[in-house]
C-alpha cells in the first residue's frame, strides 16, 4: 500500500535527509461482458470490491445476482466482470474512460434513482454517538497516519464501524465499502455511512442508491449535495471534528434521539 522514498526535509533549523512513506497509484481496468468500460486510478487493494461498487454506482449492476462472474488480474491490472444479462450501455459512457483520483464524470448520478421516494428509516443517531464514530473511524486509518495520501470510508451501525476502506480517491473508497456489503451479504439501509471527503451530489447518490439514511463526513458538502439529500431522505451531517458537528438535512433523525 505505500512505497519509501530518500528526501530532504527542510525546516527553519536547517536540511536534514530522511526517508519518507508514499501512498501506491493502481491503474485498475474493468472490463464488464468484454467491454472496456473504464481505468481507475487506485488504491491496490480490495480491487474486487472496488469494482463491484463502482459498477453498482453507475447503475450497470443492481443486486449479486446480477453477477455471473467475476475475475481479477492483479498482474495484469484489470478485473473482468459478466452479467447474467446482456448490458445494454447507456449512450454517455464512453469506452476506455480514465478516472482519476478525486472521481470524475460517470453515468448521471442520478440515474435510475427514484428521487420521489425518499428513504425511510426508523433509525436514529445522537451527537454523542456520531462524534464517537468518527473517533473510531480517525484511529482506523493507518494508512491515513502514516502517509496522509488517502481517503477513508465507513458502513457503521449506531455504535461501531462494520466495513471500512481506504483509497487515494474519496469515490473509490465508498465503492470498495459498498462492493464489499454486496460480495458479503451485509445490508445498507438502517447504516450510517462516514467519509473523510468532501460530500458532493456523486457521493449522495452512491448512499442513495444503497439505501443508506445517514452520510457523515469530517468535510464539507457541496449545494447539490445538501439539496440531494433533502430529496432523497438523507440525514447529512458535516464538518464533524472534536465536538461539533452541522446538521444539514432531516435533522429529526439526530434531534429527536437527544444529546
């Protein structure tokens, strides 16, 4: 996950030389029913669910059953993936894509999302109990510690994190936890989803698309995000750092559980 380098650091009080920990790039191409569909650039691990997730945020994949199988060549740096059914592609994805780091344009992201029906969930969540998820989810990443070069991303219950992943880009991160719920049988919906990255209208419909009530994140969301998430039903919490927090939409989820 991390390769070592010679620098110099460089302060105030002079130069001295060192080593230093630098996060891998992965160029990860996934082939879905002999279509080249896209290249990834990635973290090298968890490439499965990498995949699997990925295809299920841009709707080309629904459920496992979907899957008719799935072969990964770490060597060879691609994943091939058939369906049970042909793929019909819709029209704006193009072949041989590159998606970089921070994510880049796929399907819509609101494609084959019913915005008219919003999630509806009993669960609810306290401040306390968000702010302890985001302690466990600060001291979970390792890498994150040790390098600074990725992104972290969580499924959570009110109390602990069940999944968790780390990328150098914040969509493949949420990918690779979803792919995993998918290739393991875990459920989404009544789950909290936590992300260091910003919140933009592609991560809520990753969320939306799972089913998943709550999205917490240490940053900050973008307008469409926020106005996603009121349409969906999404209780989107931001900026959660020592013992704050900002509550964006439905708010009912986290108020009426008290302090």
């Amino acid at each position: 996950m991390f390769d070592k380098f010679p620098i110099l650091r460089a302060t105030r009080d002079g130069i001295k030389e060192m080593e230093d920990i630098v996060v891998k790039e992965f160029h990860l191409t996934i082939i879905l029913n002999e279509h080249e569909l896209v290249t990834l650039l990635c973290s090298p691990e968890k490439l499965d669910f990498l995949a699997i997730g990925f295809l299920l945020s841009e709707g080309l994949i629904n459920s496992k059953r979907d899957i008719k199988e799935m072969d990964l060549d770490v060597e060879g740096n691609l994943v091939r993936v058939a369906t049970k059914k042909p793929q019909k592609f819709p029209k704006d994805i193009p072949s041989k894509r590159l998606i970089g780091s921070s994510g880049g344009k796929g399907a819509s992201p609101f494609a084959g999302i019913d915005t008219q029906s919003k999630i509806d969930t009993s669960i609810h969540v306290s401040p306390s109990e968000v702010l302890d998820l985001i302690d466990q989810f600060v001291y979970r990443s390792e890498l994150f510690e040790s390098t600074g070069g990725v992104h972290g991303a969580a499924l959570c219950d009110t109390k602990n994190i069940l999944v968790f992943s780390e990328d150098i880009g914040r969509h493949n991160a949420i990918d690779k936890v979803f792919g995993e719920c998918l290739l393991r049988d875990m459920p989404t919906d009544d789950r909290l989803l936590v992300t260091s990255g910003r919140v933009s209208s592609e991560i809520l419909s990753k969320a939306a698309r799972r089913r998943t009530p709550l999205l917490i994140s240490k940053s900050a969301p973008t307008n469409l995000g926020v106005q996603f998430a009121h349409e969906v039903g999404i209780t989107l919490i931001g900026f959660v750092r020592e013992k704050r927090m900002n509550i964006y939409t439905h708010r009912w989820r986290v108020l009426s559980h008290g302090n």
